[in-house]
C-alpha cells in the first residue's frame, strides 16, 4: 500500500476519552475513528491486523476440526425465550423491534441460534461431532464502554460451538479447543496465561479464561510463584497461607459502648488491634427478582477481608448474586443500624468464611446501637449455618494446587471456552439418536475469542512512548518503507523494487511515498509501530546504502543496496 | 473438507417458501438456514462461496485504489438528523433504542458514516481523492423478505465511497468504479448488463446497475436489440417506434352515454377501436407528508399504457412519488366518480404523455357519471400543463440511442453505482481547501455490490434441474471427490494423494469419505455443483481407472489413475 494512494492519517492530538495507552496509540495512528460510545470505525490498518488475527483463529479452529458458518445478527426472541435467557440476559443485550412489532435481539452471543441450528440436521451419533465457529460483529449494549475496542458496544469475535455424544466425547473436544487456542495466542507473539474462570450465565461446570498479561488490564488474576496455577480472582480458591489455631480458654461475653466506631478501621485503632483479627459482619438478600420475601442472609468475614460475590452465589446455589441490604433493612433484620451489628441473636442463616474458623473471643456489634460485644465464641453465643470459602483471595495466599504462595497480575481476557453440559440441548430439544436408537441429549461447549479486543490486547502489551511495537503476525505490514526523497529517480526506483521484492515473497509493505520531511516520516513510522522500517533516501544512496531500524530495538543497521531486500528478508524471515 | 468430519448435510424437501430455484437449491444443499423471515443462517459451504466473492471484489476496488475499513452497524441518530435521512428512510430503516433511550439505526446504508468519517481528516485537495470501501451485514426491515438471499433483511453488501476534488475528477473515481464492476462481473463467469437506472433517495443525477440475467430476476430491464443501450424500465426514456401522424379535420364535441363502460377495455370494445386509440385520464396527489392541501394533477396517457410514477415524479420534482386519488377526491376535483372522468374543464394541472400529442378527435371521460364526449382536442377543449415521456416504457419502444427497438429481459440487480454531486458532503459540512486555501464541498459517489444476493443470482442464472452449476470463480471447491469404497485402502489412498495434491496446486477440494452408496453420493454431488467431480472406486481401480464428470456438461471420462492429478489440474487450468 502507497501512503499518497489512500487514506491514512496520525493526528498528535491525544483524545480525551482514551484513558490507556493501547487506546491512545490506537486513536493517534488513524487506527480507530469513534461514530458514538463504544462504537468505532476501523481505519484500513487495523482492519488489515484484524483479519490476519482472524486467520490465526480460523487456521487453528479449523486444524482442530471446526467448520466456519456465519449466523444472523438479528435474532428472534422466540429463540431466546426456548433457553430461557430473553430475560436472564438484561440490558447488556440490545433489544428492537421491527416495524410489524416483531422483537428481536442483536445476538450478544449464539447458543441458542447454533442449537437450532444444529438440532434439525443431527440425526443419529453418526453426526457426532460437530464443531462449527464464526468471525462475527456483536453488539452489547455496555453500561460504560471504555478503552476503545477493550469494552465496546460493537466488537468483532470468533464464537465456537461444539456437540457431542456424551461428556467424556465433550470434554475431548473441549481439550481439542483448549490446544488451538494455545496455538492462536502463541501465534500472536505476546505473553498469556491461562486461568480457571466463572461460567457466569452461559452455564456449565468447566471455564477457563485465556489472558494477556498487561499492566492495564481489567482482570486481576492470581497465579502461582511456583507452578502452572492460575485463577482469575473471580473463582481463585482463597486459602490461608498458614493454618491459624487459637487455643485460648472461652470467656465469659462482655458489651462495651462504641460511640462512632462504625468502620472495622477505627474499631481496630481503638482496640489496638490488627482488623485481621475482628469479625466483620455483612447483610444480604439472597432474594431473586420474582421472590416476595427478603431472604436475608449474615455473611462473616475477617475484618481485612473481602467478600466475593460469586463464590457466596455459588454456596447459595443461587441464579442472582445476592445483594447487600439496604441499611433500613438491616436494622429490621438485626435490630440495629450497619456498624454495631453482628450474629449475636440473629435468626436469619449465618455465613461464615473459612478464615475466621479458628477465631476465639471474637469482637462483634452487639445489634444494639454504639455497642459491640467481646469474647463472642461459636456455638455457645451463636450458629454458624456453614463455613466456606467466601472472600477473594490475594497476593500471599497459598498456592491451591501445590508450592508457595500465589502474587497478583493484571489481565486482559481475550478468549473463554466453556464446557455447558445439556443446559441448552435440554431447554432447546438438541437430541440424537444413539445405535440402538434411543434419543439422548447432545453435550455442548462454547468458545469465543475477543478478536478485535486481542488486537488491542497486543498493543497493550507491546508499545513504547513512541508508539506501537507490531509482532509480525498481526502487523497492517511487515515493512514501512520511509521513502525520504520520493522525487529522486533512484531512490524512489530503489523502494519499489524493494516493495515489489516483498511482496513477491509473500511480505506485505507499507511505502511512505509522501512529500514530507524525514522527522514527521520517522514520528510516523514509530507511531504506526511495523516491525522494521527502511529508509531509504538519495543521501545514503550516495554510498550506495540504505538503513534497516527494526522497531522494537531501533537498532539501525546500514546496508548496501544490491543486498537491501535480501537483508529485509533474512530479518522477516528471523521473526516469524 | 472431508465430508465424514465436518457438518454438512442435504435435504429432499423442498421448503414451501423457496419460490425460484435458486433458493430451492440452497436450501436443500444446507448452504442456507432460515432463522426467521428474511434472516439466515449461512453453512460452510455458502460461507466459502461468499468469501471467494468478496476476495474478487476487495481486488477489483483495491486495483482501482479503494482502500477497505470497516464501520459499525449501529449508527446514533444524531448523524441522520444531519443529512435529514433520518425520517427519509422510512420503515425500510430498522431503528433501535440502548437501555439508555439514546436512538440507534442498523445501517442499511453508510453515506453519513463515511461522510463523518472523512470530513474530520481530508483538509487541503492534497488529500484527495479518496475511495474507500467495506465488506458488511447490513440490515434492512424488508416488509416483505423473500427468495432467500435475494429479498433478505440480512445480506452482506460491499459499500464504497469516493471524495473528490470537483464534478470532473468526481467522474474520474465513479468510471473507475464502473471498470471494476464490469471486471468483478466478468470474473463471476455469468452473463451481465449494465442499464441506467434511477438513483432513488440515495441522490445525484448519474446512476447504473449491474444486473444478471434470470428467468425469475425481479427487475424488468429494456435492452437495444441492436447496440448497447439498456435500462431498468423504471428510467428507459419510451419513445414509440413510429412516429404517428393524425391529419384529420377537428370535429365538434359531442357527448355520449357510456352506462356500465368504466374501464378503457370496455369502452374500446363498445366503440369498437383498440384501447391504444382511447386517452385515459388519471388523477393523483402531488402532495408531500406535510402538505395541508390535496394538490390535485390530471395525467393523460394512451389507453393501453401504464403510467411510470418514477418519471412523473421527476418531471415535476418532487420528493415523494405521486399517491392516486381516493375516488372520493376524484368526485370532489372532477365532478364524476371514476371512469368518467376527463380533461375537459378541469382547474388542475393536466399533463399529458408524449404518445398522445399527435391525436385528434380524442375520446374522453365527460366529468358527468355515465357520459363520455368525443372530438374533444388539445388546445380548443382543453391545455395541456405540460407533454412529457411519462409512460413505461415496453418491448418494440424505439431504442433510445439508435437503431432499433427494444426488447424486455429480467435481471437481478447485484451492483448500483452513484454519482452524488454534494448532496452529503453540504449537509453534514464535507469540505476542503483547495491550493489557494478556499473552501470546498467535496464531490461525492457511492457504489454498491449485493454479495450474497450475487452469489445466489450466480445460482438462479446456472442451474439445471439436478442442481446447482458453480463457475470456478465463486464455488465452494473446485473439486467434489466422490470416494465410493472408503475402507479399500487403494481407494481411499488415491483420495487422499489427489486431494492433497489440489491443495499443494492452490486449489480446494471436498472430498467425500462417507459410508454412502454411490447414488446418493452421486446425487449429493450434483446437488450441491463443484465445478468437476472425481468418482474413485475399488471397480474402476481394477482397471486403473478413475472418472473425471465436469458439473457443466455431465460429460464423463476415464483417466488412468497415474494421470489422475494431472488431467484434473489440466481441467481447472482450462476454466480459469
């Protein structure tokens, strides 16, 4: 591509909405061009590295035995009522209706259109498996889009499904799935883990996350100093890293005032102790939207501790996360206002974290205004219903899955495959016959890959102050040419021959044919970030030399001109 | 693609709303899925025929400088309300709301994306031109979805966009687009015209399609029986292909009861005169959705032609097409009901078409129930606003550029190309300064390719009743191997080196490997229409044997199996 024969751009301008570097760069180049919140063009360079992104993707589905189909967009909502989720799936999902007053969604995610799709035409177990994928543009109606492509409305990406005999065979093609994408984020040529996740509301009993590791990213995941584990904090087991024991004898319980000592943090000053060592008492409802009673609940945690929601929601086996209560329904359900409460008298069920197990003589509110209690021991002052893992870990916790300790990272998710059992072959009637000819539920999986989030995964990952740092894999190209005197004969002679030579090779090329000085070519060429740069200009010619500055050393090297395209090739050639 | 590993199918029934052969065919192949009305589901067979497609077109339009991106489906209102199309668009537009109430469309088309997207950017005439382009779902509220691809709500559309300095380099970019059309159409293998057309509400004053030829095609085109004129019917200038004279003496009016003889075929049998001697009156509303009054006209044409409401339309430059008159309004303007209306002692504008300017002694409605006058004539019983070419025209019409008349044929449309002068750039403010830093609109043209509705037309215009005929241009494979021993190894050895061997020659194969007798595979093969079937079975191999069936002409020959790749390859050559 010569940059007089289109239409590129770089503005210096930084936007003021684009709050990450990735975000930044991306604005800068001309890559991306906001229309509305969360909703972007995209410029004819990024568009170039999302499809070579999106033929890492197919090459390594389709390796594994996926075919690509491409399904609507627009759906009905008859389809989503069969599965159930029309509703479950609340605002993110874009609703409409057409002008004959028919509702349709815009398909935030496909279970349920690929299982139709496949329930018409899967017979018998002879037509077992399938594993079919699409590269697709979903919209979701985000609260609060951000970070360019990282949390947009409209967002490219590759969705799978597969179907199956029975859990042993859908577990094989989950592992078939879990290698290509592997293979596809290994490809990109940028760091990633991959961690145990959240099934969330798409259902089933095994997820894993695939994860770029950035300082940015929206995940914080935890993963072993030692070792292969590695969670994302959502689902992390917390696990103390040393085993407590108290064995103090159980004192007689004491009330003692604590005017305007509502927060753990000024109780424990006052008491001089550590807020590790007090109880802190939460108040939920484990109330569904249809539910007419409050279901309170008590949950107790250490006080330096947090409380995950999604563990307490699994413990509860519950559809919604609970919600906290309102501090008018706390001082129904416990007699006082939030800060002076805790278990002592309640009847409501209590749930207690694993880390307070050991807990003797505890100091907890007393359920009566400015007042809290010491020495409050379990079983003789209160029931505990069920102790369980309910705070999110953190760094120091102990390895779950062996050795050490685990620390903190940041990632970005940008793929997610799931193991879904029969949830929507057996609401959506996705059944085969086996070889006796009795019906069974087929067994599905998904797997989606963030397409247009990856790209801007890798930029995240890979830039410097002076812009972005592609890897080949997904550069717009391989190769800018600086082409410094574009009115020179030679010189300009010299770069299409070596525009040409690449692309004879299989390289794509970027030639910066522009009247422009070399300073604002260079800035440029940094800016847009493709792996190496030449320039080549009728100063060097004159010693019969071009310069080759790869873009992640900015290491120049000058060579002569009959061996130029050569060299470029031998460097490519390094690098993939 | 083998068949036994991926998920293909074909059906017997014939879907009883797949009205033409093209979507029979689809259907039946499990290239096309039907979700809901006008809304589908595309297999991987489909999906490799769509991909194929868009790469002719990408490098058609990139030959031609086009530089592709890609813009979002959901577009906010705010950008509408710029060019004023918001409300234009009608009901065809689907409009949608986020939970946040703000207005969204699903772009059915992207003048004022593109427009916003490059107004912010172009700055001096430096910058210009500029064609860019994009391959995208698109989405229209069709109110009466239909014939599968070709009538969707979701369809793939090639969009692209040109920006130029003035109406002459303007011209430049849009006959550019023209050639790449003509070379896109070309390479599909099938029979094309390009016709004048009408730019609708799209704009500008310059407007072609590309259409195929069908039976079944769902646009009436004229064409030259001799030379290269051709035009949708909705444009063709009608010109009669004599020249008519009437010398006769003008007669005094007379009037005449015409009891029960409303309709012109009535009337002319009682006469006894053919409908084409009679002139009948119409009247319609040249009132917009704003206008307060009725705006009354009176159109006259020759008995046996049809009105073209396009033509009336422009001719007296509206935005909207003229409505008919309730009969109620036609009472109240004309004084009689229906069928006995005429031009004499109107107060309305009378426009009259070109084919009865030369008549004499006219037969006419009386404007008094049950009555008709004759003798009436132009000029003493009543004026004539304005002549003009108002009709249809039809087959054995004079060929406007020359020689000739013309003849019908149906096509479907699967490119549109504009010219649009100004009309986006000065509402939503697209400018530039030129070398002396004056302000200036840019000139705009925007050109569209159906891509699914082409590859389904490809199918409607190669068929027969076996099924579809694919040209090696956009078929799935190149190759359909039917393998008709799967477990005799020497067979199945063959398969696999033939089809390996296509691969490693740039060519695609689908190899069918399932325990199947050799009709249905047979049949299966036919059905779904790679350009050259490969039967390979243990019978033929004892003779050495194998057979190559070219889909076209069902022609089979034997080849000795080690001239097998060869002779195939020989074959492809030989199509490309």
């Amino acid at each position: 591509m010569k940059w007089s024969q289109t239409h590129l751009y770089t503005i210096k301008e930084v936007p003021s909405d684009a709050e990450i570097p990735s975000h930044r760069l991306l604005v800068r180049g001309g890559y991306l061009k906001k229309l509305a919140p969360g909703i972007h063009s995209y410029g004819p360079l990024l568009l170039r590295s999302i499809r070579k992104f999106e033929q890492i993707v197919r090459e390594e589905i389709e390796r594994e035995g996926g075919a690509e189909i491409l399904m609507p967009m627009v759906q009905p909502k008859e389809l989503w009522d069969e599965s159930g989720r029309w509703n479950a799936m609340g605002d993110i999902m874009q609703r409409l209706k057409n002008h004959k007053g028919h509702e349709f969604c815009l398909g935030a995610t496909h279970e349920e259109v690929i299982t139709d799709y496949v329930r018409h035409d899967v017979k018998s177990y002879r037509d077992l498996p399938v594993i079919l994928f699409q590269v697709q543009t979903k919209f979701r109606d985000e609260i609060r889009p951000r970070f360019g492509l990282m949390r947009g409305r409209e967002f490219i990406m590759k969705d799978a499904y597969s179907f199956d005999r029975d859990k042993e065979a859908a577990l094989v093609s989950y592992k078939k799935m879990h290698s290509a994408y592997s293979k596809i984020f290994n490809r990109l040529g940028v760091e990633f883990r991959v961690v145990r996740a959240d099934s969330g509301d798409i259902g089933g009993d095994l997820s894993e996350e695939f994860h770029l590791l950035a300082d940015y990213g929206e995940d914080l995941l935890l993963v072993a100093e030692q070792g292969d584990f590695a969670a994302n904090v959502e689902v992390c087991p917390a696990i103390d890293a040393e085993e407590k024991v108290d064995s103090s004898e159980l004192l007689p319980v004491e009330e003692f005032e604590t005017k305007g000592l509502k927060k753990i943090s000024t109780l424990a000053k006052s008491l001089d102790v550590a807020e590790s060592e007090l109880v802190k008492s939460l108040y939920l409802s484990a109330a569904g939207p249809d539910d007419s009673d409050l279901k309170a609940i008590c949950v107790l945690l250490r006080g330096d501790d947090e409380l995950n929601p999604i563990k307490l929601k699994k413990q509860l086996d519950l559809k919604f996360e609970p919600r906290p209560l309102h501090e008018k329904e706390v001082k129904e359900v416990t007699g006082a206002w939030p800060g002076s409460c805790g278990p002592v008298g309640l009847t409501i069920p209590i749930y207690a974290d694993n880390g307070i197990r050991h807990m003797k003589n505890m100091v907890v509110g007393a359920n009566k205004d400015a007042y809290h209690l010491r020495n409050v021991n379990f079983d003789r002052d209160f029931k505990v219903t069920e102790f369980a893992d309910l705070r999110m870990a953190h760094a120091g916790d102990k390895n779950p899955d062996g050795e050490g300790v685990l620390r903190e990272v940041r990632g970005i998710e940008v793929g997610h495959i799931f193991y879904l059992g029969t949830k929507y072959s057996s609401t959506m009637n996705g059944k085969y016959l086996d070889d006796e000819g009795a019906e069974h539920l087929m067994e599905m999986g998904c797997y989606g890959v963030g397409v247009t989030r990856s790209v801007q995964a890798v930029i995240e990952s890979s830039h410097d102050k002076d812009g972005i740092i592609w890897p080949l894999s997904v550069a717009p190209f391989a190769v800018h040419i600086c082409l410094l005197d574009p009115s020179d004969e030679k010189a300009s002679g010299l770069a299409q021959e070596i525009y040409d030579g690449l692309h004879a090779n299989g390289f794509d090329c970027l030639l910066d044919d522009r009247e422009e000085r070399p300073g604002p070519k260079f800035k440029d060429a940094d800016l847009l970030g493709m792996p190496l740069r030449i320039n080549i200009g009728a100063r060097g010619l004159k010693n019969n030399e071009i310069e080759l500055v790869p873009r992640a050393t900015g290491e120049m090297s000058k060579v002569a001109t009959e061996q130029a395209l050569e060299k470029t090739l031998e460097w490519l050639r390094s690098q993939s």
